[in-house]
C-alpha cells in the first residue's frame, strides 16, 4: 500500500543525536501526561528508549485506550498498530504516527478489495455462510471490519488457538477462512491436529486463488498467502546451526515462522510470550530466538545472566518498523506542542464500528 511521507525538514535530518534527544525530551516534558508514547518491541533502541510503555500491538493499543489522561498517543509503531490504537481509544484521543511509511508488508498482502473479490468466488462455489473469517491483528482496520461484518473475528499470535476453536465450534462442517499470514493459520490448526490435508492457501493473485471447487470444498483451512518477511528468513539450517554450536540451548520461536521451523523449535509464541520465557529462563541460560533482530538484542543487553541470540546470522530487521527514528519523532512531538499535530491516523466511523465488533468478539472469546 503506497503512503506518503513528506520529507523532513533540516532542522530533523542534521541534527545530531544530542540535539534530537533534547527535542525530545523537551517537547515530552511541555506534554506531561496528555502524551503518551507507545514503542513496540521490534523498535530500534533509540526509539524504544523514548516509550512510556512496551509491548505488541494489542497490548498497546488497550493501554492506550486505558489511559484516559492521554490525548495524544505517539505510536512508534506501523500503520496497522496505529488504527487499532484509533480504534480502541476514545474521541479525545488522537493517534499520531511519526512516519507514514511504516507500514507492515503482511498486512499489505491482503487489501479490502482482494478479501471482497475472495469472497465472492467462494460464494460461487461453496456455502459462505459457513464460512468463517478471521483475520489476524497484523491487518488493516478495513479488513477487520469485513471480518466484523462477516461473523468472524480478529485474532493474536497468543489466541490464534481459542479463536480458531470458538470458530469450528459455530457448526458442523465449518470452514475458516484466514488472513494474512498464511504461516500463523497453519502452525495452530497443526498444533490442534488438523494437517496439510485439510488446508489450503488461497493465493489473491491467481484466478479463484488457484484453487478447484473440489479443493474448497475438502479444506477446513483456506490460508491467504501472506507471510511476515522477517520470520519466513528463518529456517530449519538456523535451528541446526544453533544447536550444533550451543548443545543443550534452549530454541523459541514466533509462530509466523515457517512450519519446518515451528516443528524443530522448543517453544513456540507471541513476541510477549517470548520476552516471558526469556525474563523466567535461569541465568546461564542459552535461547536462540525466531523474531525481529532489535527485540533479541535488547533482550540478551537487559539479561546479561544469559545467552541471547538470533537464529539468523545475517541479521534481519523489519524494514518498515525500522522506518521510525529520533527524528520523525522530534518532529511529530513539536509538531504537538506547537499545536498544528502531524500523521494523525484516523479510522472512518463506519469502519471503526466494525472493526471493533470484530475485536470485541475476539476478547469474548479469550
């Protein structure tokens, strides 16, 4: 999806670190608690520094929404994260993304209009009122509001499982129908028992996602194909390698890894339940880690007791999560105290509405 960011002014660009720090927490200091700074955990280290909390999408996204005292939430985040944020958080509440090109590549491989056109094809061929959609949380606000819309849900990497559950519990011979990342859908329904037999991806590109009436109408499991371009980097060599080096090391990875990954791993979760694992594991510990690079470091920096690495040698961070700096940041932060705010991220009404039916049922369901 393309967006727009304007180039900053000088002023950002050829600041040097010290300067941008001092904008920084300036601008945060004039701002009090009406500001809120929101940093996932894949964020670079000169971000992160700046957030007053951590955490997923999701997590932020409620904190935000608890936080009643903050009218302007800063998220150093993608695009995604910030109109969950919208969504859940108040009218008195703005969302603010420092930059507009930081978008998530998963979440931009399935737009509103390829899921419709989806739709539409299944419809010609199979009952979709036993359809089941369910989109994950690394997706447009338009996609969860088709799935609101839809009967369906939204879901996390941590309750992929009770959702794809509450979803074959709606009936006999029920079909669920996920997106984008085709990795997470079949990693939980392996990890309930189902197998490649009962599944399906469903390719936007192709005509009726390259798929046969007959192939429809034998899956439990149509998978859009999607995936995260940083945990599909990981590979079973990786797992090798890392145990080859640190006999008895402990393997955890994320569930958007691929299923020849998952399957060698010791654990599997979401990037909270990582950084959970990691906090409880003994000093001397040793973890090979299956996630975004800036999160394993700063993991293996805060606990020194043990040894933190990424599987990957060659160090893959995410591009568009990365595309947030001190500078963007310094600059939406004055843009804010100077009262003309920049990047707000802002949710139609209509869309919010079922976008929020969608994530209402998921924490029904959990």
């Amino acid at each position: 999806m393309l967006r727009l960011q304007a180039p900053l002014p000088d002023r950002y660009t050829l600041a040097t670190p010290e300067a941008l720090a001092d904008m920084i927490a300036t601008a945060k200091a004039a701002l009090g608690s009406g500001l809120l700074v929101l940093g996932h955990h894949y964020q670079r280290p000169e971000v992160i520094r700046w957030a007053d909390m951590r955490g997923d999408s999701f997590k932020l996204a409620r904190f935000a929404a608890d936080d009643d005292r903050a009218t302007d939430i800063v998220f150093c985040g993608v695009h995604f994260m910030a109109e969950s944020a919208d969504v859940l958080t108040a009218p008195h509440q703005r969302v603010i993304l420092p930059d507009l090109n930081a978008g998530c590549s998963m979440a931009d491989m399935a737009d509103l209009d390829q899921v419709e056109e989806c739709w539409e094809d299944l419809a010609a061929v199979t009952d979709v009122d036993r359809i089941v959609p369910i989109t994950y949380m690394n997706s447009s606000a338009a996609l969860k509001a088709f799935v609101g819309r839809h009967g369906g849900a939204v879901c996390t990497s941590s309750n992929a499982r009770a959702v794809l559950e509450w979803a074959f519990a709606q009936g006999d011979d029920v079909k669920v129908l996920f997106f984008p990342d085709q990795h997470l859908g079949r990693n939980t329904g392996m990890a309930m028992g189902y197998t490649e037999a009962d599944m399906r991806v469903w390719n936007p590109h192709l005509e009726r996602g390259g798929l046969t009436a007959a192939d429809v109408e034998d899956a439990t499991f149509l998978l859009w194909r999607g995936w995260c371009s940083v945990h599909q980097r990981f590979s079973p060599e990786h797992v090798h390698d890392f145990r080859e080096r640190h006999p008895g090391g402990e393997v955890i990875v994320h569930p958007e890894c691929r299923h020849e990954v998952v399957a060698l791993a010791d654990r599997v979760g979401s990037t909270e339940r990582i950084l959970e694992w990691a906090t409880e594991a003994p000093p001397g510990s040793v973890l090979g880690v299956g996630t975004e690079i800036h999160m394993v470091q700063r993991m293996a920096t805060e606990m020194p007791d043990k040894t933190i690495v990424s599987l990957d040698p060659l160090v893959c961070p995410c591009s568009t999560m990365f595309r947030i700096d001190e500078p963007h940041l310094a600059w939406c932060l004055e843009s804010i105290v100077a009262g003309d705010p920049v990047n707000q991220i802002s949710v139609d009404a209509e869309t919010a509405q079922w976008a929020r039916v969608a994530l209402e049922r998921m924490l029904e369901i959990t």
